[in-house]
C-alpha cells in the first residue's frame, strides 16, 4: 500500500463530512426521528438542482443556501401533511420526501447537460475527487471541499455548543421546553437547518444517499453504548471519523488482495459503520446482545444455585438427614429452575467448585461455608412465606409458589425490613423453624 497526500486529503474530507453528519444526526437518533435525515438528504436535490441551472455552476454559497432552503421546506412540508393529512410521520415523510427527489432527479438531469455535475455523483458521492479540486487560502492549497465540510462542521459544533441546553430540553421533554420558554418548533426548524446544511455539503463527498449512513448510524451506535448527551455526541462523531479512517484504508487494501481494483471510499466507510454497529449490538456494556444474554443466564444460575442450597438445608434440618441425590434434588422440589437435569447439574458444579456443596457416595451435602449460605436462602424464603400468610391471607398450599420466587431478588436491604416486620415470629407458618 501506497500512502500519498491524496490520501490524507480524502480521509480528512470523508472524516468531516461524517463527524458533521454525525453530529446533528445523534438529535435526530435521539428524537426518534431518523427517517428526518433521509427526507432531507433526498428532498434538498430540487434546490441544488436549481442552484446549478441558475448559477451554471456547482461553486459557491447558491447551492448551500437553495439545499438548505428546501431542507427546512421539506421539515415544514411534512409537518403540514402530517397534521392536516392526519397520516403518521413515516408517511408524512415518504409522500414529501418522493415527490422532491423525484422533482430533483428530473431537474439534475436537466442541469448535467449544462453544468459539469453528475446525477451519479450526488447519489454516491465522489470523495477520492474531493483533492483535484482546491483553492488558496495564504500560502495554503487545500481542496475545497475540506474547506465547506470545515466551515459547515464549524458552525454545527458553533449552534450545538450555544444552544446545547436548549436542544437538550426540547429532545428530551419539548414539554417542559416549552414550560420554560424554549420553543421546541423554533429548535426544531434550527436542527432541520443544520441537517439539510450538512446533507448538501457532504454530497460531494458520500453522496445523498450515503449520507442517511453517515446522520443515523453513529447515533445508533452511541444509542447502544452510552445514555448521557455529551458523551453521546462524542460517542457519534468519534465512530464516524473513525469509520472514515478505517472506511479508506479498507477501500485501498481490501479489494487488491483478491485480485480487485480498489473500491469507493464512501461505501466502505458506510460498511464500516455497519461493522461498528453491529460489534456495539452484540458486545455493548449493558445493551449488547451479549450481555444481555451472559446476564440472563447468570441470573437462572443463582436461581438455580439458590434452589438447591435451599433444598439441601431443608434436608438438613431432618435428624436423619444424609444430603440428597441428584434424583432426589430433582424431584423433592417443583421449582422449575431446579427440575430440569441440565440446570441441576451445571448448578451443582458451579456450588461444588465454589465450596458450597460436596459429594460422598453420590449424594450432595453442604459444607460448612454452604450451610451459612443455605441458611440465609431459607430464612428469606420462610420469612416471605409468614408474610404471605400473615399480611396477605394467603393459603398455605399457595404460599411457597410466591415465596420462592421472592428469595432470589430479595436484596439485604428489603431482607432486613423483613426481620424488623417479624422480630417475634420463630416459626414459618407452617411451623418451621426459622433458622
């Protein structure tokens, strides 16, 4: 691999444009209103389009203002359908947002005749051109896409950081924005301002339809991996800068290694964030599937580990009690954590390999450090059943269904109110000893 200025010039351009969509795509993420961002990548052509057949050219702030007027056009056009039409936002979004696209790809086509501009390029971008095209800044030649991206990522950072509170409010509870002064339509139209801004200037770049990649998904990452805003921004704009690194790195090595010509970099860098996505999917902190699944099956296993200390200090009380088989631990209790043979065993080890329970003679006993633990579950269940009993008036065949539910989400705090409510009783209702 070959790493030359154009290189360095195409990373920072695509990291722009994606840490710029990123940005004002997490309010989107956040509002829940994704589908925004693709009405607006796609209804802001009609605009471009006409800035290109009155300018005649594709420089200069005319085709920025035209795209971002149509974008705040497209936010209030929708919000009319929608109320007035008395359709839901999806198809509020997809009557405007249609009808505009398609008015913009038939002007497009009109414009390419007399403008040096593709129907292509504003659909998938053109990133590895962003270097050929510069201008002069001091002594500095720098392409003039970085500029605009720069510009625009400027002012997005500029208006977040003003009106961080403000956005704050009225994405989280437009409600009580509004209570307290802030009008939530006002911060509405703002945020539709930004994004049709930054849909337009990174066409050059992904392209409109990359863009919606490059507004929804980073959120959609930082939604997985943190709950709190400013960490959720950064969340957002730091993966899709860094889907803009890894994205062209991919594009220039992947496809030569199968004998390939290398590939568009704004669709790598779209599959990278698909990649991002769903690696935060999986292994998220406390959203991943993974995790999600490593909890609930810990949670079954202290079920399960609870159930059988319980039955065996049951066993123990018995004067005659000799700790019980594997058969018998399946079938003395009707717990359906503890009858199943694969669970008991899997339960069984984890308690032997914790010092909990031994084996002799194939029948499991506790030990001494398990006979502490043992008693502790059963106290809290024989507790939960006096308070059944006693304060609910439930019957004594139902009692222990309900009770050994409780014993294993029973933290010390609400076991100790359960000491102090029965200080007096020494007995269970069925007069069991508490132990």
């Amino acid at each position: 691999m070959i790493w030359t200025s154009l290189d360095s010039w195409i990373v920072v351009a695509a990291a722009l444009a994606g840490a710029s969509a990123a940005l004002v795509g997490a309010f989107l993420v956040l509002e829940k209103m994704s589908m925004m961002g693709d009405a607006i990548s796609h209804a802001v052509l009609p605009g471009i389009a006409i800035a290109f057949i009155l300018t005649g050219s594709r420089v200069g702030g005319s085709i920025l203002v035209g795209a971002t007027a149509f974008g705040v056009l497209t936010a209030m056009l929708v919000h009319v359908v929608r109320r007035y039409g008395r359709l839901d936002d999806g198809a509020a979004m997809g009557v405007v947002f249609t009808v505009l696209f398609a008015l913009g790809l038939i002007l497009i086509e009109q414009a390419a005749r007399h403008v040096d501009i593709h129907p292509d390029h504003v659909l998938f971008g053109s990133v590895e051109l962003v270097p050929l095209i510069v201008v002069e800044i001091g002594s500095m030649v720098i392409p003039r896409g970085v500029v605009v991206l720069s510009v625009v990522l400027l002012v997005d950072l500029v208006v977040v950081i003003l009106f961080f509170k403000e956005l704050r409010l009225v994405t989280f509870d437009p409600a009580l924005a509004t209570t307290l002064g802030i009008s939530a339509t006002g911060m509405h139209y703002l945020l539709m301002t930004l994004v049709a801004l930054t849909t337009v200037a990174a066409f050059e770049v992904v392209g409109s339809i990359l863009v919606i990649a490059m507004l929804v998904v980073p959120g959609a990452i930082a939604h997985l991996l943190t709950r709190r805003l400013a960490p959720f921004l950064l969340v957002s704009v730091g993966s899709a800068i860094l889907a803009a690194v890894v994205g062209h790195l991919a594009a220039i090595t992947i496809p030569p290694r199968f004998g390939f010509e290398d590939t568009n970099t704004a669709g790598a860098m779209a599959t990278m964030l698909g990649l991002f996505f769903f690696t935060a999917l999986l292994a998220a902190p406390e959203r991943g599937l993974v995790t999600r699944v490593w909890s609930m099956l810990s949670s079954r296993m202290v079920v399960r580990t609870q159930d059988i200390l319980g039955l065996l200090a049951r066993a123990s009380e018995h004067p005659d009690g000799d700790g019980l088989s594997a058969s018998e631990l399946r079938t003395v209790h009707r717990s359906p954590f503890t009858v199943r043979a694969t669970g008991l065993r899997v339960g069984l080890i984890l308690l032997r390999v914790r010092g909990l329970v031994r084996s002799e003679g194939g029948r499991f006993r506790l030990t001494d450090s398990g006979r502490s633990a043992a008693v502790r579950v059963l106290r809290v269940h024989r507790l939960w059943e006096r308070f059944f009993h006693d304060v609910g008036k439930v019957g004594l065949v139902d009692l222990h269904p309900a009770a050994d539910y409780l014993e294993h989400y029973t933290d010390a705090e609400l076991r100790d109110e359960l000491e102090k409510e029965f200080a007096g009783s020494d007995t269970d209702p069925r007069g069991n000893p508490l132990p």
